[in-house]
C-alpha cells in the first residue's frame, strides 16, 4: 500500500472525527442531551442494560476495513476503516478530552444507571442428595 493511501486515510480519519466530535458536542451542550438519561429508558432494556457507545460501532468496521485493506486498497475498505477509527478516536475524545475536563466526569459508564443486572446469569447446578441413587 502506498503512501498516499496511508495519508489519506489519516486525512479523512481526522476530518470526520473532528466533524462526529462536533455534533456530539453540540447534542450534548447545545440541545442539553446525556446518553445516561435520555437514552436509558428506549435503549437499555433491548441491550439488556449495556450501553452502547459510538466508538463500538468503529470497532468492527476498522477491522473489517484493515482486513479488506490488505486485498484491494479503494472504496469500501478505505471508508469503512475511516469511518471506523474516526466513531472510536470521537469516542474517546468526548468522554475523556472534553466531558472529564468539562463535567468533571467522564460518563463512559458500561452499563446504564439503575440498569445492574448481569448480562449472563449462569443456571445453578443441581447438586443430587447424598445417598440418593
């Protein structure tokens, strides 16, 4: 891969994360939105009480874009990986470059407030009685 491409890719991973910081910026202070509250009573109960930040959802489409990279270096690998990193430094970013400092909390809570149940709960295991056959 050349290195065009790689600088590209940083290019456009910086603008478009500047560019999602921005708009999480301006819901969070401009419109007064938290995700902790205003998104826990419609989004919590079909995550079973995780939350889910923007940057999980860069997670897969970074690795699917550098593994689709290394076949063919245009289109849809290039954008998914761009896209991918930029949903994961935005991510960063707010919650611990402009929230932390801001707020005085972070907020990148796992799990909604008030929302503690495990998301796996093991069954018991059935111990037999002694002396029973």
């Amino acid at each position: 891969m050349t290195g065009l491409i790689w600088l590209d890719i940083v290019l456009w991973t910086v603008g478009l994360t500047v560019l999602f910081e921005a708009v999480t910026v301006v819901f969070r202070f401009g419109f007064k939105l938290e995700a902790t509250r205003d998104t826990a009573r419609y989004v919590a109960r079909w995550t079973r009480g995780v939350r889910i930040h923007h940057g999980y959802w860069g997670v897969p489409l970074a690795l699917a874009g550098a593994v689709m990279l290394l076949a063919t270096p245009v289109g849809v690998a290039f954008w998914l990986l761009v896209l991918g990193l930029a949903l994961i430094k935005s991510d960063l970013i707010h919650h611990f470059l402009v929230l932390w400092p801001i707020t005085g909390s972070h907020d990148f809570h796992l799990r909604y407030p008030g929302h503690h149940k495990p998301v796996f709960v093991p069954e018991p295991i059935p111990v037999p009685a002694s002396g029973s056959r």
